[in-house]
C-alpha cells in the first residue's frame, strides 16, 4: 500500500491531517477529493502517527499504523488543573525503600507507559537496561565508589564539592549514599553521537519517574550511578554497554518504606517574559 489509505466513505474532506502534519507531506490542495501522500512522502515521515490519531472519524490508516491500533481517548480519565497539580506534586525523591523486590510486571509497564515520551523526530533511541536485585545493585555501586575514590585522587577540589569523601566514609561504614539500597536501579542508554539521545533519554525516564507512584513505587534519580556510568570503564564494563553507547539517566525504584502527607511549596518561580 502506499504511505496512508484514506476511506473516503468516512472522510469528511475537513484536512486537519494534513494541517497536523508535522512534515507537511499530506497533500490536501484539491479539497473535491480526500488527502493523498504527496510524492517523496514515505521517506520523509517520521512515523509519529499524528494523521491516524488526529482523525475523528477514523478514516485514515497509515501503513504502519491503523486507527484501531491506537490506544482511544477517555475523556473520562482527563486531568483537570487540579488533578494535574497534585498528580506532579505528589511526587518525591524517595530514597529509603523497603526490601520488597520490584515485580517484573510492573517494571515493564512503567518503561511501557515512558516510552511513549517525545523525542526529536520521533527517532526514539532510549535503550532502557533494568538491574532488578539489591545484591546486583549494591555490585554495580560499588564500582560508583572506585569511581569516587579515584576523583578524590584525580581532582579533590572537584569531588569535595560533591561530597564523594563523606559518600566513600559512609560506604566504609556499611551505609549506601549511591543507590540506597535500592531493590532496581532503571537506565536510559543511547547513542554518543546521536544528537537526540540525551533530552529523549531524560524525558523518557522522567515520564518512568512520574508515573511510578501509580504502581506504588517511588524512584529517585541516581547521579552518581550516571555520572560514573558515563566515565568509569570499569561499570561500563560490568553494565555491558557497547561501544558507543553511554548511560544519559539512571533512577532508583522500589516501594516506599514511609509515605508523606504534604506537598511542600518551591522557590517562586523566575520568569522573564517577552510580549
């Protein structure tokens, strides 16, 4: 088939498909007929199914897509103001857990519900990697720690500002600053070089981060986890990540050992506006 079909019983000749179009490649200038894909179009779509989903009448299917594949819209299960205000600010940086371990189903059901973040282009190059298991956490951290010993040697000045010497003491002493004995630890891998693998690998994760206390799971960024990923070839190695590929975010999750009753207030925001 080509790139879309268009029913023509159900298409009402309105063009908002090709009015969405990001790449504008439907061809709507002869309104007595429905749209069509202009020549050239199938190399240039991005797949991002805008065309199918923006239709209200189902009456187009891509070749790669069909309206009936598509997940509807509940009205019903909208967020208002409200409900979106305390939805974000509910959430928190949790980083004491319990020693439940996290259930593979609902691991894959929080990367399900972030993948369907934006990334430029619809390229979408996130490669999520799972360590699901506290003793395979707490193996990993600790290359974290050699990473940090060997920036206290390498740059002091550096690592006392973040505080990798207290990190290290307390590691000595049995207590994990790094993952907090986290039962999972989740990672968003991409491409060196790909020019929209960083902001599509953060807000991938972030996408995992807020949706995680709909399961009862509370997550928390890893810095260091990722700093280290990043630059230690010795974690590199035991995460087995392929050459030219690299950590962009790393977030603990399990199930919250305390739960919290407010939603303290941020900093005022700063906003410079421009009329």
């Amino acid at each position: 088939m080509d790139l879309f079909s268009v029913d023509e019983k159900l298409c009402k000749k309105d063009g908002i498909c090709a009015a969405e179009c990001p790449l504008s490649i439907i061809d709507f200038q002869d309104k007595e007929n429905v749209p069509r894909p202009f020549a050239h179009s199938e190399s240039l779509c991005i797949n991002c199914g805008h065309c199918v989903s923006v239709c209200p009448y189902g009456a187009l299917t891509h070749k790669n897509l069909t309206p009936q594949d598509c997940y509807p819209v509940d009205k019903e299960l909208m967020l208002g103001v409200k409900q979106s205000e305390h939805f974000l600010r509910y959430r928190r940086s949790i980083r004491n857990y319990k020693s439940k371990a996290v259930e593979k189903t609902k691991i894959e059901k929080l990367i399900h519900i972030a993948s369907h973040a934006p990334s430029g282009h619809n390229t979408q190059p996130v490669h999520w990697q799972v360590i699901n298991g506290k003793e395979k956490v707490t193996e990993l951290s600790s290359h974290v720690i050699d990473w940090m010993k060997d920036v206290l040697k390498t740059h002091p000045d550096l690592a006392k500002m973040m505080h990798l010497d207290m990190i290290t003491a307390a590691w000595e002493m049995g207590f994990d600053v790094v993952s907090r004995k986290a039962p999972a630890l989740i990672l968003v891998n991409g491409g060196i070089k790909d020019p929209f693998a960083d902001s599509a690998c953060k807000i991938a994760i972030t996408y995992l981060d807020i949706s995680a206390p709909s399961l009862g799971l509370g997550s928390c960024w890893n810095g260091y986890f990722n700093k280290a990923a990043m630059s230690w070839e010795p974690l590199q190695k035991a995460l087995g990540l392929p050459e030219g590929i690299t950590n962009y975010g790393t977030m603990m999750l399990g199930y919250p050992k305390f739960q919290y009753h407010r939603m303290p207030n941020r900093n005022t925001p700063r906003v410079t506006w421009t009329d």
